[in-house]
C-alpha cells in the first residue's frame, strides 16, 4: 500500500535529503538483497561489511536513487513484514531510531499485520483469503498512512460491515464499538526470563526479564478514563525500557528515559508506575518493560564427557529460595545432536523422572509442579547412542561435547521483579462498581545452560 500524502510529506520534510520510494518490484528486489534472502552466500561489501552490523531491524536500502532509509522490515514464517516510516525533519545526520515516531508506529502496525495472518500460514488457501482481506482492512486501521488500529483482527474485512464514524466525537478512534454491561477490568502481568548459563570462570553468566501488562477493559461510555498502576516491592530492582501502548494519555517523562543499557545509579526512576489511558474495546499491551533482577530464578550446571562410545551426562538444579516453589510445569530437555538414537540409558534422579522422546534423540526431565525441601535436584547417568539417521536432530552450533539443557517452567502468580497491580488502585471514572481481576506470571523463554566441560558457542556468548 502507497500513501500518495505521505510520499509527499516526506519530500517536504527531507528537502534535499529525500529518496523517493521506488517501484514495488524495485523495492521488493532491494529488501531481498538487503535482508540477504538472496546472494546470501555472496561477500558484498555494501551489505556484509562489519560497520554496517545491524542490531535492529531498522534497514538502509540501496535503490537507484540512493539509499532508502528507514525501512523497517522483519522476516517470519516465511513471509516479510515491512514499512516505510515517515521522518519529519531532515535525513542528514540521521536522527536516534528513538526520535523516530514513525518507527513505533509502524512496528506496531506490522505486529498487528503479523498477528492477522501468522495464524493461517500452514493453510495455503487461508493465508491468501487472508492476505487478500488485508487492503480493506488497512483502509481502517491506516486511512491516510497514520495507524488508527493496530488490532487488525479485531477490524471487518468487507465494505459491507464498516461502521460509520461515532456520532460521538469524544470517542477516540482505536474505540471500535461500545459496550453495554457490568464493568469488568482483566489485567495480568507476564514476565518471560532469558538465561544463558555457563558455569566457566571466563564467561558470565547473563539473564534478562521482559514484562508486559496486558489488559482488557470492558466498560461503558465512548471515552472513559482509566488509570492503573504497577507496583514494585520494597528495594525491587526498577522497571526500565518502558514502552506504553499509544492509548496512555500522559506519563512521566523520567519514566521512559529509565534504559538498561545505562548501569543502575541513583538518579534511575523508581516509580510510582502510573498509566492513565482510554482503553481500546480488545484486549490490548498497556506496556512493556525489562528489569535487572539480581539472580536467575534456578541455577543449573550441566557436564557432558565423552569416554569412549559412551557419554556421560551430570545436571544439577537448584531453585533460588526467593522464587514461589509452585510450577504449572518444570521440565527440563537434553537433545543430542548429530548421533544416532540413543540406544542405552542408565540413569539416577534424585527428583521427578526421567523420559526418552520417540526419536530417541532428546530425554526429558519431568521435575513436576515442586522442587523438594532441600530446593536443589539432580541426574546423572550415562548414554549410548546406535547409527545416526536423517530422522535426528543435526546442529551446526552444537558439535562435539559443546551441548545444553534448556528449561521449560511457568509459575502462576508470581513475577520475578515482584510486579504487582494493586486492585484498589485502578481508578475508573465510570458509574457503579468494577470487577477488577489482576493476575500475574512467570513463563521461561531461551533458558538454556551450556555444559561446562567444553567451550560455549561464541554466538551465545554475551558482546562486551
């Protein structure tokens, strides 16, 4: 889709520095190559240079008319989402990503995009229905290239069921419908922990929390106010990195400046995490966050040795005494790549059991719903493997004694920074009595532990 006022715009506001947007075909063959999804085995030094290391998925491309930027693109599932952003002002020196509105827009378009179509995309003839509803649909959700509605599936993809306007002019444009009923507000916090651990005096160990806040408010009225606020216990590290959904009507300033990339000093907001906003009509992210909490929630080593055809195996796991002992599941997972099926097992765990996968090729370590009272677990045993066939798991990355365990957990009620919503403090300014429902989560994501006896991936290990 081409917005004819954006292009010109953007011509207005670049002045000399503008770079027309070529055509489709042209663009589509640029981001290709750009993206390296063609030439890909080729060295071109406009592209595979080290200076031009790309850690966002913010791009420069080459056209005929020189370099286009931003694009905004990302590849998933086989398919690439992509944009155009406007910069209002001049493209010479480049302005910081963050100064960009029109990153955060259109990043938040496409996820919407995303989330519209990645459903259908096993289903050839789903998908292209799908895809083929998606020009109607942005004539909602982005008349005139500003993005109105990112919730794409909550839109009506024929002319026949478009709503006209609101008579109500207070009523903000990302309010599709009205309700009518009891008010209700659902909020819950999930909180996914990343872990790279190593158990090697030259490589440190790294962790990393990211928070969202999702919501959904069922209340009655064209534009009613709301305001929630997260809570931190007593000395919790902060939240930083906050990025809040564009129906928050005022923040604290100090509030969004908070980065993880600064070490934590004293001049670091510590709150309090207000958010007034005029809720969407769907469920929809209030906010996103990352905090620098002080330990992993469990603490792993793994020690793989080969001695001769066989390999022995030795895992430890010891639950920090901070974190809720009550899992919905803990499990943890040993593949083995580029072996045959295991062929013998023998093994000793001193908690849960122990199970082989039908492929032979990965054991996992049901650990259940609670670590004991001594909060720490162990296995040890030994494997032997028969011959390797195309059915098992290969790995590049992997090879040798270079292995690891990856862990599987969800804890309810329970976030590791200790983020909470206050049901007393959500403030509604609407007649009657909400039912206000919080509830929160810990859920692992990449928590994987190396083994010892060999050395780590370099592209696992953490860039000073």
């Amino acid at each position: 889709r081409r917005y004819p006022t954006v292009e010109l715009r953007a011509e207005t506001f670049n002045g000399s520095t503008h770079v027309p947007v070529p055509s489709d075909s042209a663009f589509l063959k640029a981001l290709l190559f750009e993206l390296r999804l063609v030439d890909e085995h080729v060295f071109v030094e406009q592209r595979d240079t080290c200076t031009r290391i790309n850690h966002s998925c913010v791009y420069s491309v080459s056209t005929a008319a020189g370099e286009l930027w931003p694009v905004l693109a990302f590849h998933k599932s086989g398919l690439i989402y992509a944009c155009v952003p406007l910069v209002e002002g001049t493209l010479e020196p480049r302005p910081p990503l963050l100064t960009v509105s029109g990153l955060s827009q259109g990043l938040a378009l496409l996820l919407g995009i995303m989330d519209y179509v990645s459903p259908s995309r096993k289903n050839e003839a789903e998908l292209s229905s799908k895809v083929g509803q998606l020009r109607n649909l942005l004539i909602q959700a982005c008349p005139l290239g500003t993005p109105l509605n990112t919730n794409i599936r909550s839109l009506n993809s024929s002319f026949e069921d478009i709503q006209e306007m609101p008579a109500d002019k207070e009523q903000p444009a990302w309010r599709s419908c009205t309700y009518k009923g009891k008010p209700q507000v659902h909020v819950c916090i999930t909180e996914k922990v990343k872990c790279m651990q190593y158990d090697q005096r030259d490589v440190v160990d790294t962790w990393q929390v990211y928070g969202a806040v999702n919501c959904k408010c069922d209340i009655e009225g064209s534009a009613p106010n709301v305001t929630l606020s997260l809570t931190l216990p007593t000395n919790a590290p902060p939240l930083q990195d906050i990025v809040v959904h564009h129906c928050v009507t005022s923040v604290d300033p100090a509030m969004l400046m908070s980065t993880s990339a600064e070490p934590l000093h004293d001049s670091v907001y510590n709150g309090p995490y207000k958010f007034p906003f005029i809720p969407p009509s769907d469920s929809f992210n209030l906010c996103y966050y990352t905090s620098q909490v002080p330990v992993p929630p469990i603490l792993g080593c793994y020690q793989l040795v080969e001695e001769g055809s066989q390999i022995k195996i030795t895992v430890n796991l010891k639950l920090h005494e901070s974190i809720k002992n009550s899992f919905e599941y803990c499990e943890a997972r040993i593949p083995f790549f580029n072996r045959g099926p295991i062929a013998q097992l023998e093994y000793k765990v001193s908690y849960g059991q122990l199970d082989l996968s039908r492929e032979k090729s990965l054991l996992v370590w049901v650990i259940g719903q609670k670590f004991p009272k001594s909060l720490e677990i162990s296995l040890t045993g030994t494997v032997s493997f028969g011959t390797a066939g195309k059915e098992h798991p290969t790995d590049y990355v992997c090879t040798g004694n270079t292995a690891y365990v990856k862990l599987y957990f969800r804890i309810s009620d329970f976030t590791l920074t200790g983020c909470y919503v206050d049901q007393h403090s959500v403030q509604i300014f609407v007649p009657g009595k909400p039912k206000i429902t919080a509830t929160r989560e810990l859920i692992s994501s990449d928590y994987y532990i190396w083994n010892s006896k060999a050395p780590a991936p370099m592209v696992y290990k953490p860039l000073f």
